[in-house]
C-alpha cells in the first residue's frame, strides 16, 4: 500500500491516521462511539469541565473510550485568558496522565477566533511545565512561526470559523504557514465536508482536526467515514504529485494511428 | 464545617479528600482536583484532610471538540 510508513509524527510519537476527531455534539454515547471508529483516528479530543455533583448518575465519557486504543488530547475550549487556559491544562494531566494538550484561547463568543497574544504567553508557560502543546491558532505564519519558535509540537491554524463548516477560506496563508513552519501543520475548525478535508490534505497539511463537520451531519457515522477516506485521499494526491493546471486541453488518446 | 466545592457551598463532616470522592460517587480515577487552586496529585487523595474554609474544584473530561 502506498500509504505504508506515511506517519504523522507529533512529538517524537507515531500515528498511522492524520484525522483528528472531536467527542462532542454527538446524540449519545454509542453514535459517538461508532463515528470515532469509522473516522479511523487515534486522537480524540475532549473537554475539561466541571463535574456535577448533584446529579451522579450520568454516564462518564472514559466509560466509552478505549484508552488503549485512543490517545486523548484535552482542549481549553472556552477558555478567553492564558490563565485560564494554563491552569485547564494542568487539571487535564492531571486527570488523563498525558501531556498533551490542544492549546486554545478565545477572543470573543461571536466568532471563537483566537486570541493569539494570550495563546502565546499560555504556551510559553506550558511548554516550560513540560506540556506538548498543539495551539489552535489564526491562519497567520507570523503567529505561526511565534508558536514553532516557542516549542510547540504542531501549530493547528482554523480553516475557517470553529463549527462554521466554511470549508478551506484561506489556503495561500495555509500554504504560506507549511512554508514557514517545520512542525507538522494541522488545519483545525472549518471542515464541513469531504472534499474540504482532501484540499487541506492536498496542499500538504499534516492532518485534520474536526468534531462538528462529523457529529453535525445527518449521518455522523457515514460522515466519519467519508473524512476517513477524504484525508487519506488528499494525503495521497499530495504525496503523488498532481498535474500542473493548464488552460488548455491536452489529448490523453494518442493522435497516430487515427482511422480519419 | 463548611466548604465550596465546583462554585457552591457545601456542609461536610470532616473527611479526606479520597473518601469524600467516594461519598459523592465520584470515581477517583476518572477526575483531576484542584485544592484551594493547586493541583493536587491523586496521590495525595487519601492523605488529605478536608478543612474549613477549602475550596475543591472537582473537573472530568467531557465530549469537545
């Protein structure tokens, strides 16, 4: 298989999926269950978040996952100040024993874009406590560069607005960005469908990360799969080399031997 | 004695933080703790004696993208 010994590598460790997939939004436990297996990924994120102390009787999202099988990456979704953010991660270890954390730091409600100077004084202090930071970030290499040169172990720049499904809005910055960085380059938020997937993949992105473009859909476990597919085949058409694009046509039946 | 835990007010007999876990059903393994904003490492669970006045921030994982 021409995908053989194609891994990401994220810290020195690896992985044979570059999609990455989120754990919210699903409609129950054993859709979400269903749709991570047939995503094929092997990093799942999850939130940190209260525990509700009065009413125990909920099931806990551990209960449904393979922790054998998944590596867990904890998000600081939500959170709008390093502060915040720094001591989530901390709580995140400490509850999943792992240091990996996907960094992210908001600026407003409306549009969940990074706040990006608060993402980077976040960073500085985790990755001195030893975290391996993956940041959500904007689509600026500058600020990309910035994380790269603090430590970070990947920088994930948005697609387009988180849960928005707007699809791959920029992707001269995402070509610049993988131009700029030597971490791998994860396109986080964005996707809404396949073919959004395969772009990112196609420009040379190390992987995808996506929770809402899969637990949204009609058929989140059809569409888990259909991203599976996208990411390994616009991973493969990067890796093959694609035809410069022409304006004009150019036969792909010889000309000799015409009967005419 | 009285302490706040998650953001509310709770009114507890004097126990270990291990214990009081088990008390409200909570799986220690499954949770991070913070005691009066340090972490405090599972470990220290069972030697840890809640006192009056502690603030507990009792945190899991949860679906997130």
């Amino acid at each position: 298989m021409p995908e053989n010994n194609d891994k990401l590598v994220i810290a020195g460790r690896e992985f044979d999926s570059r999609l990455m997939v989120g754990t919210g939004k699903y409609a129950d436990f054993p859709q979400m269950v269903a749709a991570i297996e047939a995503s094929g990924a092997q990093i799942i994120t999850v939130a940190v978040r209260r525990v509700n102390i009065s009413d125990r009787n909920k099931e806990s999202l551990l209960d449904h996952i393979d922790l054998k099988k998944y590596t867990l990456l904890p998000n600081t979704a939500g959170c709008y100040t390093a502060d915040d953010a720094i001591r989530t991660c901390r709580l995140a270890r400490e509850a999943g024993l792992s240091d990996f954390v996907k960094l992210e730091v908001l600026g407003d409600e409306r549009t969940l874009f990074p706040n990006n100077e608060e993402l980077l004084k976040a960073a500085a202090v985790l990755i001195n406590e030893g975290f391996t930071v993956l940041p959500y970030t904007s689509d600026d290499p500058i600020v990309c560069r910035r994380l790269e040169d603090l430590g970070c172990a990947a920088v994930m720049p948005l697609g387009a607005p988180i849960g928005s499904g707007l699809g791959i809005r920029n992707p001269y910055n995402l070509r610049i960005i993988l131009d700029t960085v030597k971490v791998p380059v994860i396109v986080d938020a964005g996707v809404g469908t396949a073919s959004d997937a395969a772009i990112a993949m196609e420009l040379g992105c190390h992987g995808v990360l996506m929770n809402t473009g899969i637990a949204g859909a009609q058929d989140p476990v059809a569409m888990a799969l259909a991203m599976n597919l996208a990411v390994r085949a616009g991973r493969l058409a990067y890796r093959a080399g694609r035809i410069p694009m022409k304006l004009h046509a150019n036969a792909s039946s010889p000309l000799a031997g015409l009967i005419a | 004695m009285n302490i706040t835990i998650n953001g509310e007010a709770a009114s507890i007999e004097p126990l270990s933080v291990q214990d009081y876990l088990i008390q409200l059903g909570i799986d220690p393994r499954r949770v991070a703790v913070e005691l009066n904003r340090e972490i405090l490492p599972k470990g220290a669970y069972p030697g840890t004696a809640l006192k009056e006045g502690d603030s507990l921030e009792i945190v899991h994982f949860v679906g997130g993208g």
